[in-house]
C-alpha cells in the first residue's frame, strides 16, 4: 500500500499544488479542510480513492488527530490574515500549528513540513508575524528536523496579491499604496508546492527562505502588473500613518456593520508593510533544494489577461488596431 499523507488545508491556494503533486509522486492523499464538500475538485488530482478531503476543525484535538492517524507525513498549510474571530492569528498559526505537531508526534507520524512566511519571529512587530514565529517553535519543538518554508509574497492562479490589486486597476484610476518602498520577492505557488514535497520526502530539512528570482518593491511590482494588464493608474503611496488611519476607520465601520462594510487594509498589516519581505542574507532557499524558481513574467500574463480591457482577445483588438493604423 502506498504511502499516506495528510494535509492540512489542503484544498488552500498553495494545500491545492501540494496536493496535486503529492498525488502524482503515487502517495494517499488526505486533505484535511473544515468544509470537505467544497474541497470536492481535490478528488481528481489522483486516481479513483487516491485523494480525499475529509472534515478537521485544527482548534479540535480530536479531529486533527483522526486526520493525523495513520499517516506517514503531515504537511501543515493552515495560514490566516483575518486578526478576529475564532479562527484569528493566534488560533490558527500558533495554536493550531502547535496541535498539530503535538498529535501527529502522539501518532508516530514519521514527518512533518510547515508552512510559516518570511518575517515569521515571535518577538515580531505584527501579530502575525508573531504568530508565525509562534506556530514555527511549537512545531521545531516536536519535530526539530522538521521543514519549514517561509515563503515570500505568492502568486499564482488563485493569489489574492496580483489579482486583488488588478481588480482594483480595472475599476478605478489611482492605486493607492502602503508600505509603496517595501521590497518583495514574490514566489510562484507551484515553486513552494515543490519545496514542501522534497520535505514530504525526506529531502530537506530545516528552515528554508523561499523568494522568486525577481526582487522590487511594491510600487515596482504594481508596475510590472500594470504592464501586463496593459491599464494606467496614478500609483499613490500613502505614509504609514494614513494607512494605520484608513485601518481604525474602517475597521470600526465593519465591525459596526458586521463585517458588511469591507475594511482595505488593517493595523496588522500595516506593521507588516513596514518591513522587506526577502530572504534574508545566509538563509537557505531554493537553491539548497536544487529549485530553480519561476519568474513573474513566465506566470503572471497567463492569468492575469482576463483584467486586460479586452481579456483574451487583447492581442487580437491590438493587432487590428495596427492594421487599421
């Protein structure tokens, strides 16, 4: 019988790569999600039984245990930017990362591979980057050769980074910024999907800094993704005092609201804004585990056309436009 993982948060935006990879290495794949009748697309990533989502709330002991039982490896991709509610920063990525390294240790699974974020530190400036710091101890503490991946910004498919801000560019002139001279290093989901495999499998241990080989900061990046939707906007940076004010104001009217009013940006993430997001000199990355990442260029214009004014017929309306000329 082949061997069995279990991932949690496995139909997530970067759980969905693990997933698919997992099961094309010929691994049982469970993928452990709070609502499995939504993570139904996960079934056809294997053959018939090869891949199924099952029910797993990672604040229950019980059932991250019967997620974990019986597994070989468990991979943890739970990850939350909501501060509030029951499953906020605290719940999801320090208690709920420590639960699941302490049960799976209970269980005798041979392996674990965490997903964290760079800046993760628990003395840090954001709860979240706290929390993440957090969640990385608990884990290292039941598993010290476990693998974590502290991934700079992802895109992808399925990102809620490029496509949230091409969606802003498509309905208004100006994008406004926070943190405009922050500096990322963006990395392609599939990239870190492969990274979590090689731990899956034994072939990385560790703390890995993933980060793309395109390094600019956030006006640079909106550029670059301006560029490829071929829309203009008045890029607009807002000092961090602007923004820590837009995230009171608004974070008010939505909690008045109940969450009706949507709140842009909050206090947290403003922290965030205020530090780099690369990889850090002397971390190993990528090239320790002998991946050689994406660029945004090869990735970002294959979903990013639909934003275009005419969406995938831009090329065509282009063509006829020189013809014309």
């Amino acid at each position: 019988m082949s061997n069995l993982v279990t991932i949690y948060g496995g139909s997530g935006f970067v759980g969905r790569y693990i997933s698919q990879r997992m099961a094309r290495a010929g691994w049982r794949v469970r993928v452990a999600v709070r609502r499995p009748n939504e993570a139904m697309f996960v079934k056809p990533y294997g053959t018939v039984g090869q891949v199924e989502p099952i029910l797993c709330n990672i604040r229950d002991d019980t059932s991250v245990r019967a997620a974990a039982s019986g597994a070989d490896v468990v991979i943890n991709c739970v990850g939350t930017f909501d501060a509030g509610g029951k499953n906020n920063f605290d719940a999801v990525q320090h208690e709920g990362a420590a639960r699941i390294a302490r049960v799976a240790k209970e269980e005798g699974v041979a392996r674990m591979v965490h997903i964290s974020a760079i800046g993760a530190d628990v003395d840090g400036a954001s709860n979240y980057a706290r929390t993440k710091g957090l969640g990385e101890a608990a884990v290292l503490s039941a598993y010290p050769d476990a693998t974590i991946l502290r991934p700079s910004a992802i895109f992808g498919t399925e990102d809620e980074f490029f496509n949230r801000f091409a969606g802003m560019a498509r309905i208004g002139p100006v994008l406004p910024l926070v943190g405009a001279n922050t500096k990322f290093q963006p990395v392609y989901v599939d990239d870190v999907a492969l990274a979590a495999v090689k731990g899956a499998l034994g072939e990385a241990r560790g703390v890995y800094e993933l980060g793309g080989p395109d390094v600019d900061d956030f006006r640079g990046l909106m550029g670059t993704m301006l560029d490829i939707i071929r829309r203009r906007c008045l890029i607009i940076a807002l000092p961090q005092w602007v923004g820590s004010m837009i995230a009171r104001v608004t974070g008010f009217m939505s909690f008045i609201t109940g969450g009706i009013a949507p709140q842009p940006i909050t206090l947290d993430q403003v922290k965030q804004l205020g530090s780099d997001n690369v990889v850090g000199a002397g971390a190993k990355g990528f090239e320790d585990l002998g991946i050689q990442p994406s660029s945004m260029l090869s990735v970002l214009p294959g979903y990013l056309w639909q934003f275009r004014p005419d969406g995938q017929y831009s090329d065509i309306t282009k063509s006829a436009g020189n013809l014309r000329g």
